[in-house]
C-alpha cells in the first residue's frame, strides 16, 4: 500500500493542488524514471537512477520552453544554464540524476534529442544542449562506481508519463538522504485563477539536503523534538536539493528567473538555510507561447506574458509547493541500508510527524 502523502496524512497544507498535486498537473508535462536497485561486482550496493522531466513530452517538433535559473548554493551542477541565462530557453528533456552521473545522463540526452527530432536536426545545423542536474548519494550508494548508463537515461525519458507519478525511492532520489532521513524525489502542485484564467504550477523535488536539528514543518521544529537522534554519519550535510518549478502560465525568462528564486523560500520552510556543502539548484519553465526554434522561425515575435503586478499570488504558489513537495519526497521514502558509514538511513515515520504537528497546534 502506498504511503500518504503530507495532505492525505493530515497535515493542513496550504494552497489549493491541481487534479494529482504533481507536476505534472501542468498540462504536456511528463515524468519517468529509471531506479536501480543492485549489487555491484565488487559487492557495494548500488541505488541509484535518474529522473526525467519532458515540458513539452514527446511532441515531435523541436519547441523551446521558456525558462530561469537561479542557485541559492552553487555546490552543484545543472547543466545548459549559461543559455538558460543568456537565450531564456531550453529544448528537450530536462534530466537529475546523481553527482557522478551527469556526463553519462547528458550524453544520453543529447543522444534522444538528435534521434526525436531527426528530421529537423539532420536538415539543420542545430545544436542540443540538454539540462541535467545532480545531487550527491555516496552515502548509500556506490557512486565512485559510476553505474547510471546511457540506457538507463534513455529508459528514464522514454517511460515518461502524466498524471499520479511515485516519489521517494525513484529515479534520480533513489539513494537520497534528508535532514537526516530517507529523502528522495517529491512533487507538488498549486492552482490559481488569474484574470480569470487558471494556471498550474507544478514542482517537483529532488531532495538530499539539511541537517536533523534544521529540520521544520509548518513552522513546528521538528527535527529538535525528535527523540532519535539522526544515524551516525548523518549529522552533517553531504548532499543538495533541485527544484524543478512547471507552469502553463504564460511567463517571460525574466519573471522565470524571479519565480525559480522562490523555492529557496520554499525549501528554507523546511528549516535549511542552505548549508555550504548543499547544492541549491532551481530550475522554473513555461510551456506557454509555444513556436519553433528560433533558428527555423521570422525575425519578428511576440509573446504573451502576465503583468508582474499579479506575481504576489504566483510567487507564493511555489513557495507552498516546493516546501509540499520536500515533505512527500520524505514521507514516500523507505528506510535505505547505507554503506559509508555502514548504518540505515530511517524514512521520517508520518504518523509520529502528524502527532507531533497536532500537538503544536492544539
């Protein structure tokens, strides 16, 4: 039986969700992942993967999503950002996987993005520069191994699909460790009505980040009333956390840039101030205005985008989403043996979590 998630727990998130509170709720956007659960040759365990995000899944013309950029704590990487920061856009697949993975990831990436769009790449001289971001788990898995293959990428991102997508053990936040608990992947979602319009803005979560005594939901410190002390080993910050932010609302790489700043509040929620070994990575998009590669379109364009007099309503969106997000990472995840140190790294129990939030608040 699946484990609840912080809503259906009882835990008063705020904010109304879309339909699967995912994001994929934003419409065209895919998910897949590829977990790998093994053992090495050399007998050390491998848990590991890579997740998948599709904006604008499998379409078969090459279309940019517009986006931003923004790192709280660079200790990480996320490539295809330099574009993102001077083009405003990005094309394929946009990939997580872990620390000691990305070259293989990128390459597979860039592999599905000439064999997709096949025709235009072969017409024209296009180049693919996919986005691929990572997150650290030596901690339980075998990492220095380097076991994610070009296959495994590619699994990932052609098992891409809508609706209900798993969190926790999956994917990319398969060996993922958080405030000092079994972390892992987590989405969220938040509805609105703009000028009478609706919009979606999704996150999802990759979530390896902050230390036990950080450790807060909905304002409630918890990780300082938790009696059990985190696992030896575990006291300090080895890891990061990426958030991915969705949206149909129609935004321009500007505003994008703005919103991808707020899941460092969102996070922050959770008790993190984003510790120096922490790689706080963000990546928001739009799948709005929809249109060709700028190398195959007309010299002049235009774009619809929001008033940012209206962004007060979006911003907190993704700030109550991300901090969602991280805590159904955590509630999804499932104890995990670690191998340096040797130990087990405990998933966060939500029963004990829901006692203790209703405690503070009665």
């Amino acid at each position: 039986m699946a484990k609840l998630r912080a809503r259906e727990l009882g835990l008063p998130m705020p904010g109304k969700t879309g339909p699967n509170n995912a994001i994929t709720d934003v419409p065209g956007v895919l998910v897949g992942y590829q977990t790998i659960n093994a053992v090495a040759a050399n007998g050390k365990q491998v848990k590991t993967g890579v997740t998948a995000i599709l904006p604008r899944g499998y379409q078969s013309e090459p279309q940019p999503v517009w986006a931003g950029f923004h790192a709280l704590n660079g200790n990480g990487e996320m490539t295809g950002t330099h574009w993102v920061e001077h083009g405003g856009y990005f094309v394929g697949p946009m990939c997580i996987t872990n620390t000691h993975s990305v070259g293989i990831v990128h390459h597979a990436a860039t592999r599905w993005i000439i064999n997709h769009y096949a025709d235009a790449w072969q017409a024209e001289h296009l180049w693919a520069m996919p986005v691929v971001a990572e997150t650290y788990d030596g901690v339980i898995n075998d990492i220095n191994g380097q076991h994610v293959t070009e296959a495994d990428a590619l699994a990932a991102i052609n098992s891409a699909t809508r609706g209900e997508i798993a969190e926790g053990n999956v994917g990319g936040g398969n060996g993922m460790i958080c405030y000092g608990f079994k972390g892992g992947t987590g989405t969220a979602s938040r509805s609105l009505e703009i000028d009478g319009q609706n919009y979606t803005f999704g996150v999802l979560v990759q979530a390896n980040h902050g230390q036990r005594k950080w450790f807060k939901v909905l304002g409630t410190p918890v990780g300082e009333r938790w009696e059990d002390a985190a696992p030896k080993g575990l006291e300090r910050e080895r890891g990061s956390i990426i958030v991915v932010i969705a949206t149909d609302a129609p935004l321009l790489p500007h505003q994008l840039k703005r919103l991808a700043q707020r899941a460092g509040l969102g996070i922050g929620l959770g008790g993190t101030p984003g510790g120096n070994n922490s790689g706080d990575i963000f990546l928001a998009f739009s799948v709005a205005n929809p249109r060709p590669l700028p190398q195959l379109t007309q010299t002049r364009l235009n774009l619809e985008y929001l008033n940012d007099e209206c962004f007060d309503a979006i911003y907190l969106a993704a700030v109550q989403a991300t901090e969602e997000a991280v805590l159904n990472a955590m509630l999804a995840a499932e104890d995990a043996p670690m191998q340096k140190p040797e130990g087990v790294c405990p998933a966060i129990d939500g029963e004990r979590l829901r006692a203790m939030i209703q405690a503070q608040s009665s």
